[in-house]
C-alpha cells in the first residue's frame, strides 16, 4: 500500500521521459528450471525488442522473501513501475505470464491503472489464453503429447484455476484440444471449478490405465513438485494411482514450450507499436 499510495502521489511529468521498456511479470520460482526459463523468455524478448529495456516483478510476496534469502533481489509490480518512472522510461510495455485474467491478472492490472500517470504511454498486454489464442494454444499443447502413446492412455492437463469467469477458457481449451489429438484429454484445475474427483471416473469408465499428467503452469514450481507430482497422498499423481491407474507426470513449464512461449511474445509485440515490429518473422525467434 506504501508504494501505491507513492505512485498516487507522484506528479506525472517529475522527471523527463528518455527511454521505452518492457516489465514482464511472473508469479515467481525459487528452483533452478524455472529460473531458467525466465532467463530464456527474457533473451527471446531482448532478441525480438533490441531498442527496449527488460524489467522483472514478482507478484509472490512469498516468493519474494525466499528469494531475498538467496540473495536475489525482486520486485513487486507497483515497486518495478515506481523505479521504471524514476529510469525515466516514458513507454512501458507490461507483460504478464499468466495463463489467464483471472484474480492475479486483475490485480496486476489495478496497479497498472494506477500508475498511468507515471508515463506517457502504459500498456497492460494479455496473458496466455484469450478467445483469439485457445486455438493456437491447443495446438501447441497436442504438440506434446506423444504420437506413440498406447491404447488406454489418457491426458490430463492440470491448471492453477480461479475462482473469475475467465476459466470457461479451460473449458474452451479442453474441446479444441479433443480435436487435435485421438486419446481421452481433459483439463483439471487444483482450485477451481474442475476438479481431479470430477475427472477420475470418466477416465475410470474408459478402462484407462495410464495418465499423462501435464502441468498447465506457466513454470514448473511448488504446485507441479508437490500438488501435481509429489509423493504425498494428496497429490494428484497419488490420487490418480490410488484409482489403479499409472500416472506419468511431465514436468515442464509452458514458458519452456516454444510454440505457447510464441503466444505471450506475440500479444508483447502486439502491444508494441508497429514501427518495431513491423519486420518480425516468427521463425527468427531462438
């Protein structure tokens, strides 16, 4: 509250406007993977958009505190644009790694509704699904499903959910992606509406013995580890053989896919002006 009420405060034109810049924001990770995939996003961004700065936030203030005690530094959204407004930067791009507008996307954009009068131009960009992307992004996801699988094998993609209106997106996302692949695939939430125990049976009624279990994260952290794949009861891998059903979880985040990575660097190049990315061929990205 601290820093929104600086922001609130601080006159629009206090120091003049010389640079443009990206803020890329992540729920955050403490693990090695998906510090890594960061660091490869960040680079496909710096490659696409030379002539613009990258900052980071962190919208996990949990996440914020264990990686103070690894020594590395974050910020939250409204800290980063706060410093972003004293960098002199004018043009602000804001790019969220979120999957969809849910709770966290709205409180990001709050605070991006805010601080509108730190710059000349303050831009909120999308994040993974909207009703333009689901298509793309089903196409991408049947991309990782093996060709190979056998029979009485089924999909299970797992996502964080919300609460909001924005998760009938899953649901648009689960009958695209029925199209694109001939095995049983159904999209789970950990808290929203589409429950594991919702999903159970219909696998069950199919005679299916083998689950692939996907993370539909945008990085692999404690709910991939620990809720998704980890040994405890509760976990889904657990739930799922506890059914008598084998489960085979593939950890990996989605901003380490490069086909659903190309979906959040296209609605960042969309909401850049067209005298930037009026040259850009998607197969130039790394």
């Amino acid at each position: 509250m601290k820093i929104i009420n600086q922001l609130m405060q601080t006159p629009r034109k206090t120091l003049p406007k010389t640079g443009s810049g990206i803020l890329l924001i992540t729920f955050g990770s403490s693990s090695l993977q998906g510090k890594t995939a960061l660091e490869h996003f960040e680079k496909n961004v710096r490659h696409l958009l030379p002539h613009r700065a990258v900052r980071w936030a962190c919208t996990s203030g949990h996440l914020r505190e264990v990686l103070a005690t690894q020594h590395i530094k974050t910020d939250s959204v409204s800290k980063a644009l706060l410093k972003m407004h004293f960098e002199r930067f004018h043009d602000v791009i804001v790019q969220p790694l979120q999957v969809i507008s849910g709770r966290e996307f709205e409180a990001v954009a709050s605070i991006v509704a805010e601080s509108q009068h730190l710059f000349q131009r303050l831009v909120l960009s999308q994040p993974l699904l909207t009703e333009t992307t689901v298509q793309a992004a089903a196409e991408a996801l049947a991309g990782l499903i093996p060709q190979n699988a056998g029979p009485h094998t089924a999909v299970l993609f797992a996502g964080h959910g919300s609460p909001h209106a924005a998760e009938r997106l899953y649901a648009l996302l689960e009958r695209a992606l029925q199209k694109q692949t001939s095995l049983p695939c159904r999209i789970g939430t950990l808290s929203g509406r589409i429950r594991l125990e919702q999903i159970l049976p219909y696998f069950s009624a199919l005679g299916i013995r083998t689950v692939l279990l996907y993370p539909l994260l945008s990085l692999i952290g404690r709910h991939a580890l620990s809720d998704l794949a980890g040994a405890d009861e509760n976990s889904w891998k657990s739930r799922i053989e506890q059914n008598g059903m084998i489960c085979c979880p593939v950890l990996r985040g989605m901003v380490e896919t490069k086909s659903l990575a190309q979906i959040w660097l296209n609605h960042l190049l969309q909401a850049v002006s067209d005298r930037e990315t009026s040259s850009f061929l998607s197969e130039n990205i790394p």
